[in-house]
C-alpha cells in the first residue's frame, strides 16, 4: 500500500512555489525527471490547477508492476463532467510518469469507498486505468495536460465510469445498472447522488483508494491511502470468472514470453547479418580505394610512356636525315652523337669497361692454353680490373646525375601537360 502524500498548496502562488521547490531538488531526493524536460512538467501542471482548481499537484510513491518503488509527481482532485445536464466531479489521480512529457501520464479513476467502476467500460479498466484515444495520441510537445482533462470530462459525460452503491451488499450485482441509480433523488451520506456517485457542482470530493478485486484485476497504483472495506464475494459466477481470468493472464503471460524469445533471437540474428554486412562494407571501401591507388599509379606510368615515346619520335626526327645520308659510309664511332659532356663521358666508361672485360677473358684463355706465364697474366689482370673498377665507378656517379637531370626534365614537362 502506498503511503498518503503530504499536504499541497493551496492557492497559485503556492502551488507555483511547490513545484520550483521540489523540480529543483537534486541529489538522490529528486524527482527522476529529465532535466531539460521539468520547466515543460511545472508549465503543465500550473495551467492544469489554473484551470482546474479541484485538481492538486503534489508527490506520493508510485509501485510499478515490477515492484519498483518511485517517488513521482501527481494531480489528485476531480474532472467535472455533464451527464443528462447535471454536472458530476469524477475523481481522478494523474500520475506523471519518469518519461513525461514525451510519454502520456497514467490516469486512475480514484472511486471513493461508496462507489463502485462501472463493467464493463470502453476507457476504464476494473482496476480504474484509463485509457482514451488522446493518451494513445499523444504527442510531444503539443499535448498538455489541460487538454486530457478536457478530454477526460467529455469521454465521460459520454459514458459516466463510476456509480454508487446505496448499502453494502456481500454479493454485488457484477454488472450493475447506472440508469437505476439515476432515477432516483436520494442523496448518499457521502454527498454524492445515488447514480454513479458523482458529486454535483456543489458538492465536495474526498478521494480515497478502491477496493482491489483479488487477483482478478492488477493492482491500482493509487497515491492516497486510506481504510477502506473490500466487498467480499462467494457468488460460484464470480469465483469461476476470477478463475478463468487469472488463467487467460498466465495464457497470455506464457504467450508473451515466448513471443519475446523469439523476438529476441531475430534480433541476434539481424544484428549478426548487420555485423557481417558491415563488415563485408569496409573490405568493398578498401578494395575501392587499392583500385583507385593502383589507377593513379597506372595512369602516372601512362604519362611517362606518353613523353618517353615524344622524346623518341623527336629523335629519330632528327637523326633520319642523317642515317639517309651516310647509308652506304657509315662510321661505328659516329653512328651515335651524344647530346652532352654526361653521355659522352659514359659512352666511353661503358666502352672501355666492356673492352676491359673482352681482353680479361682472352688472357684467360691464353692461360690456359699455356701462350702467356702465370705472373704475366696475374699482373696483367690485376692492372686491368683496377681501371675496369674507376670506369664502373665513374659510369655509376654519372648515371646517377643524369637520373635527376632526367627527373627534372620529366617534371618540368608533365606541367607543362598540365597546363595544356
């Protein structure tokens, strides 16, 4: 049972003082709301007491189905509603739930111990939750609490949720008969009138917890407490339909769970194909990208290839004329011109290392052949390979220096294809 809540304010400016007071409470006595959300929470709750007075915020505990306890924010009072042109009050609790406002509160229809919930009923369940098309619809930030209660007072005058019970009765009838009450004028000694226990527009409302139907129904979370009697029952239809109740909540209980390992285990496996998709997504980004680099590389070598050949074609441009005219005379030494000091220097490094290695091999053989002594051929070789080794030496620091005169040029005339 949930203890009673203490006292609220009872004017505007109280009620205004109240709410700042206890939304800006921190640590762990604060309330489990949002914080960018609790200034929306005071703003509804004052236009809601603005314009309904009979309706009083305050916090009491609230006892989720789990059994979790929580101190929550509440609106304990009643909503008038017009039935056949007489106004009734209804009393209600409006519980604002860890979510509000992005999720609708929970509204109870809060019956006084002479009252009784009307079954069955299209918004109110037997325990007194509501539930009416605007809390299905609700949507943040536009719906307030100032319009439940409009809608709270219309849904009812439509089809009024509660009646009164004129004595106490061991075996109520379960489906009573609002319209019989309403026909007669006796008043109850609650001040409320004999049909549906509503107070008329005058009359004062004392809200106090229902009576809870033993496991039939689960239990109204209400804020107030308060003694109260429960109608006891021993009807065989009421004890089996309890019966056969509590067996559809397993049935259905059972259901849900198995539903819910279902669920559960799609979800396991939409999470592994999204994994694996996620992952078969970063090797085609890598693949994609090696492609690209491997294009750039190609089309680079392309370029190179393209101002290669324009080098060779100039050449043989040039020296065409030349090889015509010395067709039938042509000269070894000057079949080929070199172009500068570097070429030229090479030209005659790689020649005489060449030579060198022809006149090693000849000795070789005269050695073997026995035409030349052994310290002959030895001093021979050993002056040979010395100068084989400066040419090699030299024909290596000269490729060198025309590799970067030959990088240089390269650069200077891929801008200038850029820039063409």
């Amino acid at each position: 049972m949930v203890p009673p809540p203490g006292p609220t304010p009872a004017n505007p400016q109280l009620i205004q003082q109240f709410l700042s007071s206890v939304l800006s409470q921190r640590g762990p006595s604060s309330l489990p709301y949002s914080e960018d959300t609790k200034w929306h929470i005071r703003n509804h709750l004052v236009s809601l007491t603005t314009a309904y007075p009979s309706l009083d915020p305050k916090t009491a505990t609230f006892t989720h189905n789990d059994g979790r306890s929580v101190n929550l924010l509440q609106a304990e009072g009643t909503v008038p509603m017009s039935f056949q042109g007489v106004t009734y009050n209804i009393p209600v609790i409006i519980w604002l739930m860890e979510s509000y406002p992005r999720q609708p509160p929970v509204v109870y229809v809060n019956p006084t111990r002479d009252m009784i919930i009307k079954r069955p009923h299209a918004h109110v369940t037997p325990s007194g939750l509501v539930s009416i098309p605007y809390l299905h619809n609700w949507v943040y930030p536009s719906s307030n609490l100032v319009e439940l209660a409009k809608n709270l007072s219309a849904v009812f005058g439509q089809d009024p949720p509660l009646f009164s019970q004129r004595r106490p009765n061991p075996n109520p009838n379960p489906n009573p008969n609002p319209n019989l009450g309403h026909s007669s004028s006796a008043i109850s000694n609650s001040g409320y009138s004999s049909y549906s226990g509503y107070s008329g527009s005058s009359g004062s409302v004392t809200p106090a917890r229902p009576a809870i139907p033993p496991r039939a129904y689960p239990p109204s979370p209400y804020g107030s407490g308060g003694s109260f009697s429960r109608v006891q029952t021993e009807d065989p239809n009421e004890v089996f339909k309890r019966n056969a109740i509590s067996k559809l909540v397993e049935i259905v209980h059972g259901d849900v769970a198995g539903l819910r390992k279902t669920r559960e285990a799609e979800m396991e496996g939409l999470f592994n194909a999204q994994a694996e998709l996620r992952q078969r997504s970063e090797q085609l980004s890598k693949g994609l990208k090696e492609m690209g680099d491997e294009k750039e590389g190609l089309e680079q070598q392309l370029q190179m290839v393209l101002m290669n050949s324009d080098v060779l074609e100039g050449w043989l441009r040039e020296n065409e004329g030349k090889a015509r005219g010395r067709l039938n005379g042509v000269d070894v030494d000057d079949a080929f011109e070199c172009i500068d000091v570097l070429s030229k220097q090479m030209l005659d490094c790689t020649a005489s290392d060449l030579a060198i290695e022809d006149v090693v091999y000849s000795l070789d053989k005269a050695l073997q052949d026995g035409a030349i002594p052994v310290d002959e051929y030895l001093k021979n070789v050993r002056s040979l390979s010395r100068k084989q080794f400066y040419d090699r030496a030299t024909a290596a620091k000269v490729r060198a220096v025309q590799m970067q005169s030959q990088v240089a040029n390269m650069a200077s005339r891929l801008s200038h294809y850029v820039a063409s």
